[in-house]
C-alpha cells in the first residue's frame, strides 16, 4: 500500500527560539548576521528531530493519503504517521479516480490518541466506502502542543544539533550524534511502531487475514 503525508497546517514557531539557541552557542542574538543563520538552524534541526522520531512537535495539521491496491481495501485499523501524540482526528474520506470525495461517517470508526503513535480502528460491522482504483484521505491534528509542551530532552536536542550544525556550516554536517540519540531513544518510533494495519482488511470479496502491508 502507497502512503503520503503532507503538511497542511504548518505550526506556529519552534519548540526552541532564537534567544534561547543563542544562549545556548553563547552568541548575540541580535547580531544582524547571526540571527537569521539561528533561526535557520533552529528549523533544519527541529526537522531532523521530527523526522528521526517520526513524530510532530508543535501542534499541526497534517493529511494522509493511503492508495491501497484493489482488492486490498483500506485496512480496518490505520497508523498515523507522525501522529505521536494524535490529538483528534478531521476527517476520512474515500475518494474515486476523478477525486470526487466521499466523508465516511465518524460512528463506523473510534479514534485511539492514547496509543503512540495514534491510530483509528474501523468498527466491526461497518466498512469503508470503496472505489476501483480509488484512495483514502485521513485529515489529523497532532503534537505536543506548544514549545512549552515539548519534553526538555528533546529541546536539547535540538540546541545540539543546532550547535553542530554551525560549528560545521560550511561543510554541513547532517549526522545524528550518538549524544542526540542518547536524548532521543525514548521518542524515537521504529517501522515495527507503524504496522500498515491489523491483520483483517475488508475487501468487497470479503473480509479475511491478509497478513501485514508494507511501508
């Protein structure tokens, strides 16, 4: 099954500011040159971070969309990527080929935010609407919440990173240092955290186990 994410809306800001990034490489942040450069920094390592724990920081909005390959329907159980925490769910639509979408209604589904990474389970009785070569969107909110929300560890991380990242900026050193991971291995999310579904898929030829899809 093919999967797509996009941002749609992106947060407000950084878990980590500019003051407190120059504090941390013990430079003035109102130097006319050094401040733009910070806030760069800031924001290629807080990308790092969300991108090596598969998880979203700041609270935004961000889309799935799942293109599973008839007569393998969209899964009865779904893994939100970067959904770690989900703190509510949009919407689901089902979609045919010439993008007329369909919102499937919310009593045939419950929403997981307790699990990381969050997740939505199709309830049994009930299936998803299915069109021959069409594809399933998911619309969630996910994220701490606000930088203050973020856990400490993380922030160092990221301070980390964007001190490495201008110690080396002319050659740009984008590696994950065994210290950051040190901060990281507890937010970290493997593959085996997003299993494409639950064994049971529904299909219009009838529901049986199909075994795991596949990243």
């Amino acid at each position: 099954m093919r999967r797509a994410i996009k941002v749609i809306t992106p947060p407000q800001g950084y878990p980590v500011t500019r003051d407190e990034a120059a504090d941390w490489l013990h430079v003035d942040p109102s130097n006319v040159s050094e401040g733009p450069l910070i806030e760069e920094l800031i924001a290629t390592a807080t990308d790092m971070v969300e991108k090596y724990c598969s998880r979203a920081l700041l609270t935004q909005t961000l889309m799935m969309e799942f293109m599973p390959h008839p007569p393998e329907i969209l899964p009865m159980r779904l893994y939100l990527w970067r959904a770690a925490p989900l703190q509510s769910i949009a919407f689901v639509k089902a979609c045919e080929q010439d993008g007329t979408e369909h919102t499937q209604a919310t009593n045939i589904y419950e929403v997981d935010t307790v699990s990381i990474p969050g997740r939505l389970q199709l309830l049994m009785g009930f299936w998803w609407d299915y069109f021959v070569f069409g594809y399933y969107k998911v619309q969630y909110t996910a994220g701490f919440g606000a930088a203050s929300d973020v856990p400490p560890p993380i922030k160092t991380a990221i301070k980390m990173l964007v001190s490495q990242l201008y110690q080396s900026r002319e050659e740009m050193d984008y590696s994950i240092s065994p210290q950051v991971e040190v901060l990281l291995q507890d937010y970290k999310l493997d593959e085996f955290d997003f299993p494409d579904s639950s064994a049971v898929k529904w299909s219009p030829f009838g529901t049986a186990s199909l075994g795991y899809g596949y990243r």
